[in-house]
C-alpha cells in the first residue's frame, strides 16, 4: 500500500477477525458494509479482498474449468467515484473480464465460466478510489456439493405459549405447527437472560453469556467487554462452519451481531443482510432470504 493514499475509517469496516491471516494480511480478508438500500436502510456486508489504488492480487491456480462468481464495489472519500476491475487469466485480460465499477456502496455481481492454465490475477485501475472483491468463488465444473445445507431460523422475543402446536387455543402459527409435527421438538428449551443480545451470542457459542465477557444490562458495548470477547479461545457456530468450508450468512434485523453498531458483536459470518426497518422488514427478510438461497 502507498502509506500517502488511506482510505478513511468508513464507518461500517471490520477486519478479518476470523479468516486466520496474519495482521499484515487483513487486507485479504476485510468486512465491508455497503447502504445498499435507503428506503429499508439495507446494510449489506461481505467479506471482501480490499484494493488500494492501482494494486493487484495474483493466485497461482491448478490448470481446469472453473466456474468464478464474486461481487464488487468502490468506496472513495474523493471525487473519484468510478474505475476498472481487469480479471487476467494466464497473463491476459479480455474486454468480457473487465468490470466496470461506477458509483460507490453499490454491489455489482459478476459470474463466468473460465478456463484457467496456470494463473488467476486481479487487476484494481483507478487513481484514488478504493475497490473490493466479496466472495470471490472460484469453483471446478465438476465440483459436487455432497454437504447438507444448514439454516437457522430465529425469531425473536417469541414465547411458546402463544404457539398452536403447545396447545394454544387460538390459531397464531399454522406454518410453524406442520414444522414441528414433522420435527424433534425441545418443549424444555430456556434461554441464557431475558433479552436478545446475551440470549443470541450465548445461543451462538453454547455458553453462559458471562463467560463471554457479556452483561445482562445495558446496550453498549464498552472497550473491556469488546477486548475480553474477541480475545477468548473459545469457537462459536459460525467458525465452526467456516473451518468445515462452509460459506456463512445472516439476513435479519438484529442490530447485536453487528458490530459497527457499538451495541453488537461480530461472530464471523462472510456475509450479513442487516434490515433496519421495523414493521416492513419481515416480508424484505424473507425477500432477501429467498434471493440469497436461490444465489
């Protein structure tokens, strides 16, 4: 990086605190948030390979078909607002490979299928604004998924007495009901406090929210309490997957797995959906959740 051209503190950027780089490597593993949507106040975030003006990344690849599909994006506190992504495959770059970037916090999707000989290189063109790279998937044609798909679905704040399937009186959950006659059910479930934030992470790593460096009161998150969650050795749910190959995301309106919110925590998914606002936000979470699931 040229030390004379920083991109400024945006306010919604995490380092990749559980991709397993070392410091002076963080910069291939940044969390972006982009505003994608200011009318439900979408914050999409994505774990990216963050570019400096006029920089490059290369991989040396195995020789195949590959399927490659990744996003990207420019953030810039200038006036420069737009530039070029070349994709060089075995030294060359075809007008097909190169994306054009114009506007900033905005998501563009690119997927092509390629043959790769030796060698895979990302090539940044523009003088001051910054570019990055989400989800860069590069997959064999060939390539089998033989693992199961695992999704979680929480709702908030929701008691099981006012479900049907407990033997409430009055139909309120009809869908979740023919779930749980097909499901094992846990009717002596509890949570870990009687709030979201300790209930959620405790959910999350299997623990006592306390042991996490997590209080019961009060929503901010302080510099102690950040300090004794992120240094603990202990794994959650999300990393687990991670470690196992898993691509990881989370679409809701739950501002405590956040942690640009300074009232949340990251736990390390590759990608969040953040949904800010209330009343319409459930028919936009289910929305997005079936995009994604069909992506």
């Amino acid at each position: 990086f040229d030390d004379k051209k920083n991109l400024v503190n945006h306010w919604k950027k995490n380092p990749g605190r559980f991709s397993g780089l070392g410091v002076n490597n963080k910069w291939l593993n940044t969390q972006v948030t982009f505003n994608t949507d200011k009318t439900f106040f979408i914050n999409h975030s994505q774990d990216s390979i963050l570019f400096s003006p006029k920089s490059n990344v290369e991989y040396v690849i195995k020789p195949g078909l590959y399927n490659l599909r990744l996003d990207a994006g420019i953030l810039s506190d200038v006036n420069e607002k737009n530039g070029s992504l070349g994709i060089e495959i075995d030294g060359i770059v075809l007008p097909e490979n190169t994306i054009l970037l114009d506007g900033i916090e905005t998501w563009v999707s690119y997927e092509r299928k390629i043959r790769i000989n030796r060698s895979l290189k990302f090539i940044w063109n523009a003088n001051q604004a910054f570019a990055f790279i989400a989800h860069p998937f590069l997959t064999p044609l060939d390539y089998k998924n033989t693992k199961p798909n695992i999704i979680l679905f929480v709702v908030d704040a929701l008691r099981a007495d006012s479900l049907s399937y407990t033997g409430l009186k009055i139909p309120t959950s009809p869908n979740i009901d023919e779930l749980a006659e097909d499901s094992i059910v846990f009717p002596k479930a509890f949570v870990n406090a009687n709030w979201t934030k300790p209930s959620m992470l405790s959910m999350f790593y299997s623990d006592y929210a306390s042991n996490l460096g997590i209080g019961n009161i009060g929503f901010d998150v302080s510099p102690v309490q950040k300090k004794i969650f992120y240094k603990a050795d202990r794994q959650n749910l999300i990393n687990k997957l991670r470690d196992n190959f898993y691509y990881t995301a989370s679409i809701m309106n739950n501002v405590f797995l956040l942690d640009y919110t300074g009232v949340g925590f990251d736990i390390g998914f590759h990608e969040l959906i953040q949904i800010g606002k209330d009343i319409d936000d459930t028919k936009k979470i289910a929305d997005e959740t079936i995009d994604f699931l069909n992506r």
